[in-house]
C-alpha cells in the first residue's frame, strides 16, 4: 500500500522520496488503522503487472519468475533465532540446497540461480545495505508481521495538533539535560524561552532541561523526547548533549547500522512499458545467490529494480519509472550528476529491454538521503552479531545523576528504538506512543494503552 509522508512537488504531480509503502495491510497496524480513520484508503492504486527481462536482451518468462522469485522469497523472509549467522551465508546455503535438488535441465537451474540473485539484490535495497553478508539472519526475531504489504497521512495526523505548540525549522545544536535552567513563569505560552533577566529569584521556575538551537534560541523543559535519526546520532551523539550520553547508549548506537537507499525518478515524455507494467526487474543470467553484495564498480549490477509510478490519469505522475538502488550504491548514485546518470541507465535499460530506442529520461531526480544531514541515510539495520536487543538500550531514557526527583528528563523514539518494527512508519509512530505513554505512567494519568504498549514494553 502507498503513503506518502517526503515528497517533492513535481509541476502538478507529487513525488515519494520516502516512505511509500505501508508494511502490513491490518488492523493490528496504526498506520493501516490511521489513514482508514481518515478515508485515504480508497485513494491505493494497483500494483500492476510485474515483468523481468534478461541481460542478454529478451524478456524472461513472468509465470516461471514468479515461481522462481516466490521460492527465493520464502528462503531469504526467514527469521532466525539466536543463530548468529549471516543473512547472506543462509541465503547462499539454501538456495543452493534447492537448486541442487532441481532435476531440471541445466539452462533452467541457472536462470532459477540468477532469480535467486535477484532476490536477494531486492533485499538489499529493502533493508538500505550493501552486503547480504553483513546483516544479521536474526535480524527479525523479534519482529512483528502485520501482514502483507500493500495519502497524506502527515497532514491528517496535524489536524489534531494544537498549531501554537509546534515549533518548526529549528535546528537543534545542544541538549543540556541534568541542569537547572532557571526562567521566569510561563504566563499564557506555552513554550518557555529560557533567559535570565529575571528580576527575584523567587519568581524563577526551573526546568532541568534545556534546548539550544542553532539560531541561538534556547528552550527549555521538564521532559525531551530525542527523534532524530540513528544517522544522526551517529554524527551528533557526541557532542549533542551535555553532560554526555553513558556509554551503553553509545555503543549501542554505535552498534547499530544505519542504511541507505536511492530513489531515482524518471520522467518520460512517452511510456516504453506496457500499460499493465508496475514493476520491471533486470535478471543478470550469470548471477548466484552465493554473494549478493554490491559493487561500486559494476554499480549498474544493483540498479535490477524499477517500479511504475500508478496510475499516470489520477496522480498526474505523467510517465515516471523509479528505480531503486541500495546501500553504497545508493552513496554513490547520490554524488553523481543528473547527466551521467540519466546517460547510463538508459544505455542499461536499452540493454536489457532490447530495444534501441528508449529515449533519455526528460528529467531526472536522485534522492539525496545519505548526504541530507537531518537523516543521513535511510532506516535501521542489525549486522551479524549484534542482537536486537541493543535497540531497548537505545529506546532507554537517560537516567539522571544530580537530581533523581526530575527523572525521565530525555527520551528516545524512533524507527531504530523498535526492534519489533524498526525501519517503518508504523514503528516510529508507536515508538512516539511508548515514550508518551511513559511519561503518562510518571505522572499516574489513566491513559488507554495504545498498542506500543503491548508491542515493545520492555524498555
Ligand atoms: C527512501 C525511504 C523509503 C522508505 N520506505 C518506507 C516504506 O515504504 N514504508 C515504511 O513503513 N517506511 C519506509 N521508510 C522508513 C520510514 O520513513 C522511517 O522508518 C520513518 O520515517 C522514521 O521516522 P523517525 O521519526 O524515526 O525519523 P525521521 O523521519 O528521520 O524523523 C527525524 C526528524 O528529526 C529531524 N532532525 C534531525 N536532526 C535534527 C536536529 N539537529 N534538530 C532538529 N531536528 C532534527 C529531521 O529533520 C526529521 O524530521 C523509508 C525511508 C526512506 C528514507
């Protein structure tokens, strides 16, 4: 299912750079739950007809693909338990077992190999990463599937938002917590300035935490919950808050992966692909499934992926393709101009679709993720060896030195505090849910319990 939350304003058409899939079409799912709420369900549109086609020119068989790629699926969507191998070495191990117990001729085992191959590049580009080798096969352990994957969602959610509580375009530079940041009384705002003139002391609250922006501006609070991006606070965390964060937050964030994926947009001034098409998938015939990892010399090997932006008529997207790329390709495409990359995907395109006369793109947008420094890169992902567990570290609110009577004073939500759903939507909005519900629980309001609770109590 499509949502839109980044998107870029294309003449009259509006364009995902984000997320733009909601994993698991249920009830169980808040995101599903919300934009039902809001009547935006009836605005999916279909997926369309998938087709694969070959390096050597010619289109490959959709039924026998199908098969081929719903087997390779079944194999790489496996979620281990405490085995601490590799997705890659599993993948590699399994898929080889089946092919081996193929009696079929030899030319169909290794267009069954180079589809497996394709899976597993798909994969890379689901979780942002470059190495299939390098991610945990315990990864979803404790993951929750809310079902099969399937409009403007942000807008609805603001619409209960008190506007005279929301501040926007501040960068934050500091988070000085475990303080005592003195301000005169609130009066009517709502949102305190910390400043010092102050006449009496008396008159003076104070607050324990206390934000500075990049534009000087100093804000201050009882509680701040920390959402900004695993990336983020790779580059930032040290030297973000005063005092420090303990050590376990920081290795723990140190830990974890933060991924990337590039989204490039296509426009076209005439289709090439039938009108069915939603997605198109470039087989390599000489691929395997052994080492499915990247390479930034043949980054054109992980550019297998292309979806159609449906339907034209009613989202007035005109002919656009997206193709999709993963990890450092993802880094590298993000460096590369309009021109270069316009030039050789069309050439890759030519190649594979066996026609020499797919025009140049009329124009041309690359995603920018890795190098947009309010995120830097995409989502979270569990390399080999570390257990998902270290996110309820990261999820931890930090725990006060000086004045224990003013706890909880910083927390953190996002994707990656949620090892049951991290790299969603819907885990960084019931991550938002856990954290106010335990502020809640401090000050013993009754709340109703939203499903966060039942998702990831633990931390
Ligand atoms: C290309 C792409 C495709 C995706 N596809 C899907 C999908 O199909 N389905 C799905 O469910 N999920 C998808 N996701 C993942 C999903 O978008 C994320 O999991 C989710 O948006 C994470 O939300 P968050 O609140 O944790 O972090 P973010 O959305 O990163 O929010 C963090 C906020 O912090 C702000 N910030 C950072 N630094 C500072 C600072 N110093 N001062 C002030 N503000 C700061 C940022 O501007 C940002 O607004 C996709 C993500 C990307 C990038």
């Amino acid at each position: 299912m499509l949502l839109s939350f980044s998107y870029y304003v294309k003449g009259n058409a509006c364009v995902d750079t984000g997320a733009q899939y909601i994993h698991g079409a249920s009830e169980e799912n808040p995101v599903y739950c919300l934009l039902k709420k809001s009547g935006l369900l009836n605005q999916i549109p279909e997926m369309g007809e998938e087709a694969f086609y070959s390096n050597k020119g010619h289109k490959v068989d959709a039924n026998f693909a199908r098969y081929a790629y719903g087997a390779g699926e079944s194999i790489i969507r496996y979620r281990g338990s405490n085995t601490g191998k590799s997705l890659g070495e599993h993948y590699a191990e399994k898929t080889q077992g089946m092919i081996d117990s193929l009696q079929e001729d030899n030319d169909k085992r290794t267009r069954m190999q180079s589809i497996f191959a394709l899976v597993g590049k798909d994969m890379l580009i689901d979780i942002g990463a470059s190495d299939l080798h390098r991610i945990s096969l315990d990864s979803w352990q404790y993951y929750i599937n809310m079902g099969d994957s399937l409009n403007r969602l942000v807008d609805k959610l603001l619409e209960d938002f008190p506007k005279d509580h929301l501040l926007l375009k501040r960068e934050v530079s500091k988070i000085k917590w475990d303080g005592s940041f003195c301000v005169a009384p609130p009066h009517d705002e709502h949102l305190l300035s910390a400043h010092t003139e102050s006449p009496s002391e008396e008159k003076l609250c104070q607050y324990p935490v206390c934000i500075v922006c990049e534009n000087g501006e100093e804000i201050v609070a009882d509680h701040v919950i920390v959402t900004i991006s695993l990336g983020c606070l790779k580059a930032q965390a040290s030297s973000l808050f005063i005092p420090s964060l303990p050590t376990e937050k920081m290795e723990a964030i140190d830990k974890l992966c933060f991924g990337n994926i590039a989204k490039i947009f296509l426009e076209y001034e005439e289709a090439f692909w039938e009108s069915d098409v939603g997605t198109i998938s470039l087989i390599y015939e000489d691929d395997t499934p052994a080492s499915v990892s990247t390479n930034k010399m043949q980054w054109l090997k992980n550019m297998q992926f292309f979806s159609v932006l449906r339907p034209k008529e009613r989202l007035m997207f005109g002919n656009i393709l997206i193709g999709w790329c993963p990890g450092d390709i993802a880094d590298l495409v993000e460096t590369m101009t309009d021109d270069e990359l316009s030039t050789a995907i069309t050439d890759h395109l030519k190649m594979f679709l066996g026609h020499s006369n797919i025009p140049q793109p009329k124009s041309i947008l690359c995603t920018k993720w890795r190098s947009n420094k309010f995120i830097k890169g995409t989502y979270a992902f569990l390399p080999v060896g570390v257990d998902g567990k270290v996110m309820d570290t990261l999820a931890q609110p930090l725990r006060v030195r000086i004045r224990p009577s003013f706890d909880h004073q910083v927390l953190f939500a996002g994707e990656a505090t949620m090892k049951t759903l991290y790299g969603t939507v819907q885990g960084a909005l019931l991550s938002g849910h856990r954290e106010a519900d335990r502020l809640a629980a401090l000050y013993k309001k009754t709340v109703a319990p939203t499903s966060a609770t039942s998702l990831d109590k633990q931390v």
